[in-house]
C-alpha cells in the first residue's frame, strides 16, 4: 500500500533525523515505525538490552541542547505534592 502523508515540516525533520541515525531511507524508517506501532502491545517482541539502550539514547536525543536537568527540589516530594492535593 502506498500512502501520502503531509508532515508538520519539524516531524519531517524528526523522521530525517532518525532515518539518518540508523543509517536508512526516511521511507525504510517511516515503514518501521508504522510497523512496529501498529502491533498490539501483547504481540510485541520483547527488547534486547541493547535496543533498550538505543531507544533511550534515541529520546535523549530529542531533548534540545541546553535544557539543564530539574533540580533535586524541583523533584522533591514537598514541590509534587501540594495542598491542592488535599482539597
């Protein structure tokens, strides 16, 4: 099946990107993520330690350079839970 999509110009260049990372067409890249989302999650196969890490480098990658870390009060349980909590 054959399908033309208009892409938002910034998912286009995630897509690219990605392609690129892998070292693939975009279109072989497009079809394995269509691919690999459109199986249920209970057919999914399980991830190898590797692909695991990939991924997670992969959205690493996908925040923008220069972001700084939250600090540890921005996480703490003080600042998560607030009385609005209680109401």
């Amino acid at each position: 099946m054959t399908i033309m999509v208009e892409l938002p110009p910034e998912i286009e260049e995630r897509f690219l990107a990605q392609a690129r990372a892998r070292g693939v067409s975009v279109g072989a890249y497009v079809q394995e993520y269509l691919t690999r989302s459109s199986q249920p999650i209970m057919e999914r196969p399980k991830l190898s330690v590797e692909e695991v890490n990939r991924i997670l480098d992969e959205a690493a990658d996908l925040v923008p350079a220069g972001v700084p870390p939250l600090s540890d009060e921005a996480v703490s349980r003080e600042n998560i839970y607030t009385r609005e909590d209680e109401w």
